[in-house]
C-alpha cells in the first residue's frame, strides 16, 4: 500500500463516525502481515507534512504491532526480516526527530526491539549510539540517551555472567557521556529542556551501578569526577523561573526530578557502599573511598536541602523522604554520625517533628475525600513516597542505635508538647502538635515498652494523654487516640478498668462520624481482641460489633478491617456459630465487591488485598465450626459461586486459599453435594495450568479432598455417583504422583 492510501486509512481510524472508524481499525487489522506496513508507518511517524494526528495514531499502531509480533517467542505471524532490518536501521532517527506527543510511542518501540534483538541481532546499535552522543546536536543527544536508558536498563537486575554487555556499553560511552554531563552543568540559565537531558544521565548512571559499581568506575580520578557532577546538581538551587504553581505538577517538573534522581542515586550508593566491613572483599577499596570522600560530602548538602524546609520553602515529597533516609543510614555509622550529631536539634525538633503532625494537604484531604485518606493511610506504596514515613523511620532509627543519647531528650520534648496542649485553653489547643506528639509515642512503642523507666509509666501516659482523646473534638485526634491505644493494647495494665474503657471507648469509636476514625478503631481493636482475658466484656456486645463491622467493609476496602474480623471469630471460635452463616454472607459481599473494584481500577491493588482477607476470614469461620457439620450444606450456597469463579485463570493469585476452602466444605461436611462435585475438572484444570507455580500449596487441601471423599465412596448409593467419585480418587492419586 503507497503512503498516501495508508494515510487515508489511518485517517479513517481516527473518525467520530463509529461505523468508519470501525472500518478503518478493521483494515489496520488485515494490513499487520503485509511485507513493508511497518515502514510505511514509521514514514508515515517521521513525514512533518503528515497531519500530526495520523502521525499519532500511526505511532501508537506501530508500537503496538512490534510488541506484539516482533519477538520470534510470542507466535502468530511474524514481521518479515527485510522489514526488521529497515525498522532497525531508522527506528533511532525516527526518536531523533519525533516530536514529544510521538516520541513517547516510538521509545516504547525501540524498547521492544533491544530487549529482544541487543546484541545478538543489533550489534550496531552501541556505536550508532555512540556516534550521536559525539554530535552537536542535542535533538540527536537526546535520541543517544533516551536508547542508552533503556540499554542499561536492560542489564540493571541481570546476574554478572550476564552482564558483560553492559560493561562494554560503559567502556563505550561513559567517556562521552560524562564530557556532556559537564558541559550540561556549566550553562547558565540553562532551559528545561536541558533538565531531561540530565535526567536520562542520572537514570543511565542509576541503571548502569545498582547492582555494582562497574570495573570502569573503580578508577578514583573517573569516578570522582562523576561525583563532582552529581554533587553540584544538589548544591545549585532549582530555578524558581518556570516551576507550575500546581503542587502536583511541580513535583512532576524536570528539575525536580533531577534532583530527585540526584538524592536517589547518593542513597543507593552510601546504602550498598557506605560501610567497608559491610562490603564484598572486591568493593572494599570503593566503599573506603566513598566513606571516607563523599559520605559526609553529600550529607553536608543534604543538610542544605532539609534547610529550604525549616525556611517554609518547597521540597517535593519524594525528595524529602530520599533525603531523610540518607540522614538515617548517617545514623549507624561513626563518621557521619559525628558530622550528624551537632544539627540533631535542629533537625528533630524543626524539621522532623513538624513533618510528624497533622498538616494542610491531611486536613483538606480528610475533609474533601475521606476514603482517599484511609487509602494512603493503609497504603505500603504511599510509605515510599511519604516524608512523614520518613521521619518516624529516621526516629526510629535514631532511638534503635542512638538512644541513650536522644531517647530522653526527645520524650522530653513530647512531654512537653503534651503539657503545653494540656495548659492551653480549648480554643487555643494545637491540636496539630498533639497529633505529632501521638504518632511519635505510637511510634516507638517497640522501644519504650522494654526501656525502664518509661516501661513502667506507659499505663498513667496512656491515661493522662492519649484515652481522654477518644472524647476530642477534632476528629484526627480521635483517630490517632485510637491507633495510639492499639500499640500498647499488650502491656500489663496494673488497673484492668483502664483497658476495659480504652477497648469500650473502640467499640463506641465504630460509630464515629469520620470514616477515618472509624477505621483507625476496627484495626487497633484487634489489638485489643487479642489481649483481652475476659471476653464476657466483648460478649455481650458481639452482634452489634459484627453488624458495624459489615457497615464499615461496604464503605471500605480495606483487608486490615477483615484481620480484626479474623481475630474475634478466632477468639470466639464455636461461639461464632450463630453468626458463621451471616458472617460468610457479608464477607461473600464484600468479596465481589472488591473484585469488581480490582477489577474496574487495575492500578489499584486494595481491593485485590481485601478480597484475600475475605477467603481468609471465611476459612477462618470455617475452621471455627468445624465441629458443627450441619452448618456447612447452609453456607454451601454462599461460597459455591466463589469457588467456581477464582477456580479458573481469574483466581489465579488466591488458588490457595480458595482450595483451602474446598478442603473445609469437603473435609467437615456431612454429605458432598454434586454441586462441589463440579469444581474438581475446574481443579484439575487449574492443577494442569499452574502445577509447578503452585505445587506446594495444594497437596495438604488437595489430600483433605481426596480423604473426606474416600469416606463417601463406601456409602453413596447411585452408580453414577460412586463412578465419578471412584474416577476423582483414581485421578487425584495419579496427579499426587506427578506431583
């Protein structure tokens, strides 16, 4: 097909008429196998004459094609190899001169080709790459270093008999691209387009040393030299000229990301490398070098960094969580300690303990979408990116390797922070540094309750600062009351009545008005469940708890509300019995409800994670009337469609619990229904799919199976019956041996 034809198709593709954007996707579809579409596409991509929509929609159509039929492994038809050859040859200058909106897709491509194709089937790929880099062009600069990111991105997690080819990339090219570095670094005023330039050199440098520092680096005058570039981006300020004033897009800015890339690459570094005794015999002489020059050298500008803050200037979060975590591996080791030592004042108490407390962005998002505040509360991922997380962590492991001489002095701070709120008059409280006091006592919970003296004192604080909270008019306070509680919920109460109010001022917290306080208190109470003696307490009590429990779990996904769950039908065991069969219901609810939540939002893996609490806290329920066997034909109904569902390719993550299941329902129930007959060939299938992923954790549900059945194989009457089950056992013996 000439071009001119094979634009007008793909112009028809991007029609608002359904029926001829229907036709042309159609005949994009039948056009895939055809020798030369490929290059036509891609000259349809480079051709600035060419509408510049039909060049995207081409652009996306032929990243597509390549990732889907370029490698010989994936099958189906395949791009003949004069077409490889060409795509080969100009897919480089094709990224040279995209514009942005297009070069996105083609380097998505070019990745398809060097993972599948560098170096065996490319091995000219370095040196064209290398010739660009030499250019003075820096559309051709960029085009080198968006393929040299993704050259050494290849080899970042390989093994090191695999990753000769990276070693020779960097003989290649580090001369080069360190000469451009510095030639980057010495413009003034430079645009941002030079800050993504930078950018894929900072990435190149953190793909190319994550794993070791290369033979090429171990030259003290190279290696310097690349230090001295890396510690310049963290000293010069970040151009105030052009920053988005939107917080989201600020932190998104190339500079921003530089020096996030910056701090990342220093952590990687002092983390693996910071410590000669901690290293392999063949890095020793490195680590002692970066111990030694750049250790305290780059703490000394992460000391500057952390300054913008205690001046109310602006730090990305990402950038303050890398820099803080610097500051804490400081803490282990003797040299950066001593250069720690004298600003630990100035940084717990002015810029660690403000990121600790209840702040602007907290209050408008607990206000304005409560559900996303108890998401990024619970959310491990958010940890990463969270200066707050930071900051305890930096606590933490001030106190773990520090403590005789910080632990006191910063409990005294807290202390005073507590009678300062305490003294103020209720319009004048700052319940912000409450909050701050609270998280940093829950906090190091794990320290002071094995630390005398403040191990016997836990108790009066609990109740002099923390349970009068419960009654705050300030809702984050009540939630961290809550969360504070649960962390010392395990420590011996020398008044039992100060326990049974903190656990009764839980209970009544699940009917909070704030959705965060509500959550905050079904987790801690599990805290409580567990240490509970008396469970008379909670007895009473039961059916209402379990009814807010249900309300809470169609509001929230959250699998820490079904661990408490977990651990009162644990606790309570066949006293759950009345309840097992509206306890499986709810939790059946809640199960498809976080599947369809999974589902609709594949990013977000919450509703994933609850949905495995929930088959755990049925298997629970289960297990806890085991000794009840007329309840298992009651609740067959409920668990049935589940079993059925996440038995096939769409339960692959949760195979194990969901067989643990069938093992109950099988094991513990008086008849086996033909219904639970049907899910064997779904077992066997499944067994046949996933055998070697999953070996070792379906022979004990499997062997459950297969011995309650046995016992049913004597007193079945129908032939049919005792025909099928007679082939289950047979089957079930033969795939055990395989096994």
């Amino acid at each position: 097909m000439d071009l001119p034809t094979l634009a007008s198709v793909l112009q028809l593709a991007l029609s608002t008429n359904p029926d001829d954007r229907k036709a042309g996707e159609e005949r994009l579809n039948q056009l895939h196998t055809v020798p030369g579409h490929l290059v036509g596409l891609l000259q349809i991509i480079v051709t600035p004459t060419v509408d510049i929509a039909v060049r995207q929609v081409a652009s996306i159509h032929f990243k597509n094609l390549l990732s889907r039929h370029w490698k010989p492994s994936d099958g189906g038809d395949q791009i003949c190899d004069a077409d490889k050859r060409t795509i080969r040859e100009n897919i480089l200058e094709a990224l040279v001169h995209a514009p942005p909106i297009i070069r996105v897709q083609i380097g998505d491509g070019l990745k398809t080709l060097i993972l599948s194709d560098y170096a065996e089937r490319w091995p000219t790929l370095l040196s064209t790459v290398n010739a660009n880099l030499r250019s003075q062009d820096q559309q051709r600069i960029y085009g080198a270093l968006y393929a040299l990111r993704i050259l050494t991105r290849k080899y970042e997690f390989k093994d090191d008999d695999e990753r000769t080819p990276l070693y020779q990339i960097i003989e290649t090219t580090f001369p080069t691209l360190l000469e451009i570095f510095n030639v980057l670094l010495s413009m003034v005023n430079p645009p941002i387009e030079v800050a993504d330039l930078v950018k894929l050199i900072c990435k190149i440098f953190w793909s190319s040393t994550y794993l070791e520092i290369p033979v090429q680096l171990h030259d003290t005058q190279i290696f310097t030299a690349w230090m001295a570039c890396f510690h310049n981006l963290l000293e010069r300020p970040v151009p105030q000229e052009g920053q988005p004033v939107d917080l989201e897009q600020r932190k998104a800015w190339g500079w921003w990301k530089v020096k996030k890339w910056t701090v990342h690459i220093m952590n990687r570094l002092f983390n693996r490398f910071g410590d000669p005794k901690n290293a392999k015999p063949e890095n020793r002489p490195f680590a002692q070098l970066f111990q030694s020059q750049f250790a305290g050298k780059f703490l000394e500008s992460h000391f500057t960094l952390l300054s913008v803050i205690r001046q109310g200037g602006y730090l990305p979060d990402r950038v303050i969580n890398l820099v803080l975590q610097y500051l804490s591996t400081s803490i282990s080791k003797s040299a950066t300690y001593q250069l720690l030592k004298p600003r630990l004042d100035i940084i717990l108490f002015e810029i660690i303990f403000p990121l600790m407390c209840f702040n602007d962005v907290d209050d408008r998002l607990w206000h304005e979408d409560p559900h996303e505040y108890v998401r990024k509360g619970y959310d491990i991922i958010e940890d990463m990116y969270s200066p707050r997380t930071a900051a305890i962590n930096f606590i933490s492991e001030l106190v773990r390797k520090r403590g005789k001489e910080n632990l006191q002095k910063f409990l005294a701070f807290i202390v005073e922070i507590f009678g300062r709120y305490d003294a103020a008059l209720p319009g004048q409280k700052s319940y912000r540094q409450k909050d701050g006091g609270l998280l940093a006592v829950g906090a190091l919970s794990d320290k002071l309750k094995q630390t005398e003296p403040y191990k016997s004192q836990l108790e009066q604080m609990l109740v002099q600062h923390v349970f009068p909270e419960f009654s705050s008019p300030v809702g984050h306070l009540r939630a961290k009351a809550a969360w504070v509680s649960g962390q010392y919920a395990s420590i011996p109460f020398k008044d039992q009545r100060h326990f049974s109010s903190a656990m009764h001022s839980m209970v009544s917290a699940l009917k909070d008005p704030e959705l965060p306080v509500r959550v905050d208190s079904v987790v801690a109470l599990r805290s409580f469940v567990e240490a509970c003696k008396d469970l008379q307490e909670l007895r009473p009590i039961l059916p209402q708890l379990l009814d807010e429990f249900f309300k809470l779990m169609n509001e929230v996904d959250n699998e820490d509300l079904v661990f408490t769950l977990e651990t009162i039908v644990d606790k309570f065991g066949e006293e759950m019995a009345p309840y097992a069969l509206g306890l499986c219901q709810n939790l059946a609810a809640a199960f498809w409800k976080c599947i369809q939540s999974s589902e609709d939002e594949d990013e977000d893996e919450s509703g994933a994670l609850a949905a495995v609490g929930c088959l755990r806290a049925i298997s629970t329920i289960l297990e806890s009337i085991s000794s009840l066997p007329h309840l298992f034909p009651q609740i067959e109904p409920i668990v049935l469609p589940m079993m059925q569902k996440m038995l096939t390719k769409d339960g692959q993550d949760v195979f194990e619990e969901i067989l643990e299941i069938v093992s109950y329902m099988t094991y513990f129930s008086p008849t086996i229904s033909i219904e639970m007959w049907s899910l064997w060939p779904l077992i066997v299938s499944a067994v046949e799919d996933w055998a070697i992923d999953f070996f070792d954790n379906i022979l004990t549900p499997l062997d459950n199976y297969v011995s309650r059945s046995t016992e049913h194989f004597l007193t079945c009457k129908s032939p049919d019956y005792q025909q099928s089950l007679f082939k289950m056992i047979s089957s079930s013996q033969i795939l055990r041996t395989v096994i």
